[in-house]
C-alpha cells in the first residue's frame, strides 16, 4: 500500500540519526514492510493460530512482521536496541536509542477476521518516547506523529475534542471483566453511566480515536509497553494526555489512560478513588 508520507524518505545508510523527521520515515518505512506480512494472511483460509504461555494467540503473521522488521532495524540501526512483543528485547539496555514494536495489535481481532488491528512502531530516544505510528491496513488507515511535529492522519493532521465535562464525553474501553479483576470495574461503570455515550473497542483503535477526537476518553486496565509506546505518541502530539490509571505519564504502567487533556483528571481521580491513591515506583 503506497501511503502519504509527512515528511522526505529516510536516508538508509545512517545508523544513528536524532533528525525527528528522518526517524519518522524510517518507521513508516516499517509499518510498509509489517503491512506486506500480515496482510495477506488477514482472512485467509490457511491462517494457523498458536497460543502462547499466556493464552494469547500468535500467528505467522506476528512472527514474521516482527522477524522482518528486526532484520531492516539490524541493517540499518544496528546500535538500537529493540524490545518487541514476540522476540523481546535484542541489544543493549543502555542503548541511546529503542525501538519498541507490536507486529499486530489485536491479535484476537485478526484471527477471527475483524479489520481492527494495526502495526505499532515507536521509538524512544535517551528515555523518552518521540515517533509513533499506528498502521491498519485492513481498515486502509494510519497515524502518525513525531515530538514537536504534530500528529496526523492519512497525511491530515488530527487533533483531540474540545469536551470539557464527563456527561458530554464519548468514552471507550476494553473487556469489562478484565477491570472487575484488577479492582476497577466500578471505576469504569460509573464513568459510563455518567458519559453521554461509551462503548467496549479496546487496542489500538480507542486511543487513535481519542486523538482524532472521535472519542473523548479510553482505558484499559491490563496491557504492555509495545501496545502503548507508539499510541501515547500519538495522543500527545494531537493535543491530548496519556498516562497510567494512576495519572503518571508513562506508557510502562501496565494499565493505560488516554483523553482530551480537559477530562483526564477527573477520569484518573474515579480509578485512584478506588485504590486509595497508591503511586507506582
């Protein structure tokens, strides 16, 4: 798929470059090459689903998205490190510079043939996240954003609501009975009773919406690092706040938070209520 492109193609023969707008084609540049993997097993009748330790499903195309995308970070940036959802970590914890990449985003929704799933690619330089792209090419759609660039939408940039009160809100979120089982299911039951309008999306997709401003708030009380880094990115640049359900601005919290900014205090103060404020080291 031939998609816009915000900024000049990315020279491949530099291995170390903190040009935002370089680093940002270089990770489209990623999200290409995941695209050309997974989507031609997305439906197919052929497609074989494994379970992890965890019960999660993993397919080939996880596996090889991700394979080919560290192969092209190896040739190109061989002193990043990268932490994957697949393989993990390779390369020095120390590095300068991490690429944290999630193959398919919504695994689940992929097996069983729902167009809801994305290629997520970040990068974190000296500690802090500054590229994110967010790429469903069953959907025919991708997000992007750099630090100090803004964030965009199939080449038009985005940027959160304008919603300042709770009861007018459009709120998301993921499986219900993940929050009863850590704690805060009554948190997100009285956000939805107050807000005007909230539906179950999960992933991806609920966090991009937020930074379109198509929803107002998302949350999600169990999740990784590689299915955040590339999102809070994203909803920074367009304006909006993430962090953990604790209110800390970090997508490491195992739990996340994305808003407008106007709600995300209150919509924290309804989580940490139930947890008497307990902080995170």
């Amino acid at each position: 798929t031939a998609w816009p492109r915000r900024c000049a193609a990315s020279p491949a023969d530099e291995t170390v470059t903190t040009n935002l707008e370089g680093d940002l084609a270089f990770a489209l540049e990623l999200a290409d090459l995941a695209d050309r993997m997974t989507f031609p097993h997305f439906r197919s009748s052929d497609l074989r689903v494994d379970h992890k330790a965890d019960a999660s499903e993993v397919t080939i195309a996880d596996r090889g998205a991700e394979a080919a995308m560290r192969e092209r970070l190896a040739a190109v940036r061989p002193e990043d490190a990268v932490l994957g959802e697949e393989e993990g970590l390779v390369g020095s914890p120390d590095a300068t510079s991490r690429w944290i990449i999630d193959p398919v985003d919504g695994t689940s929704n992929f097996v069983r043939g729902v167009p809801i799933w994305a290629t997520l690619v970040a990068l974190e330089h000296a500690g802090e996240l500054v590229i994110g792209v967010a790429s469903a090419p069953a959907l025919g759609r991708r997000w992007w954003a750099a630090k100090g660039l803004g964030a965009f939408a199939d080449g038009r940039p985005i940027h959160v609501s304008g919603i300042a009160d709770v009861a007018d809100a459009h709120l998301a979120y993921t499986d219900i009975a993940e929050f009863y089982d850590f704690g805060v299911g009554d948190a997100v039951m009285g956000l939805a009773q107050r807000s005007w309008r909230a539906r179950g999306l999960g992933d991806f997709w609920m966090h991009v919406l937020v930074a379109e401003g198509a929803f107002d708030i998302a949350v999600e009380p169990v999740v990784n690092l590689w299915d955040l880094a590339a999102i809070k990115v994203i909803v920074e640049q367009a304006g909006g706040r993430f962090t953990d359900l604790l209110g800390e601005p970090r997508a490491d919290g195992g739990d996340a938070c994305s808003t407008n900014g106007l709600l995300h205090d209150e919509v924290i103060a309804a989580f940490t209520a139930l947890r008497g404020g307990t902080t995170r080291s």
